[in-house]
C-alpha cells in the first residue's frame, strides 16, 4: 500500500473494521507518519457466457430475469420468487467458473419454471427449444404432466 502523502510502500494498520461488503483500515505511514484510510471491497467474479452461435458476451442478470419474466407473464409467480430464481441460478453459474454455455443458464431456468409454474416452463421451452409445430408441444406437454 503506498502513502497517498509520500508514496512511501511501508505502512501499519492502526485500525481495521469489517463490514457487511467492505473492510476499512486505518494506516499509518511508517515514513512520514500521517495517516490515511484504505476500503477493500471483494469484487464478484465476471461470468462470460458462450453463446450457441459461438459469441462470448458478459452475463447479464438482468437479462436472465427479463427472460424469466415473460414467461412468467400473467401467471401467478412473484416478483420475489423470480428475483430469488435469478440469484440461485447466478450463484450455481459461479460454481462453473468464469465461463458457461449458454445451454447450461437456458437448463436452469427450465428446471425452476418446471417447479414453478407449468405453464410458464412450456412458453421458456417453446422458445428455447425452438419448437417447431404442435407435435413439439404436445412432447414437452406429456413430459411435464
């Protein structure tokens, strides 16, 4: 850490509190002997998303839970439960590391709109699935009775 006042790289702690998402020290420089304060703040990890088209974008939670949203548009699922969705699946994506598929996010959300509300996982899974006529339908409709 170098002293904002001399640049000297020798410091002490004299003080340190730790917060909910932040530490404050409160240093003193061993040179010129003033003193300063320095916040750590753990930044999240990045998480890049390959697309099925071979793109590499950021991942975006906002546009997971505007996905999930309109499938769930008029039906009977809370804003709650869809933000709380949105953090389970952010947080099971972390344990991937910094990069995921696409694939992986789109199995996600499936398996929670199927808990959730059935009709909402058949409008996810007709889009993410690409359905192609009613048999495709009537194939995920016998999968989710």
């Amino acid at each position: 850490m170098l002293c904002p006042y001399c640049s000297n790289e020798e410091t002490k702690v004299t003080d340190k509190r730790d917060s909910k998402d932040e530490t404050r020290r409160r240093r003193e420089c061993l040179k010129c002997g003033k003193r300063f304060t320095t916040y750590e703040k753990i930044m999240p990890l990045e998480i890049y998303v390959f697309k099925k088209d071979g793109r590499r974008e950021l991942f975006s939670d906002e546009k997971l839970k505007q996905g999930i949203m309109k499938a769930c548009e008029k039906r009977p699922v809370s804003i709650e439960k869809i933000d709380a969705a949105v953090s389970a699946i952010e947080e099971k994506l972390r344990q991937y590391g910094s990069e995921v598929r696409s694939e992986i996010i789109g199995e996600l959300v499936m398996r929670f709109l199927k808990k959730t509300d059935k009709v909402a996982y058949i409008r996810f899974a007709s889009v993410y699935r690409k359905f192609e006529d009613l048999s495709d339908f009537k194939k995920e409709m016998k999968e989710v009775s």
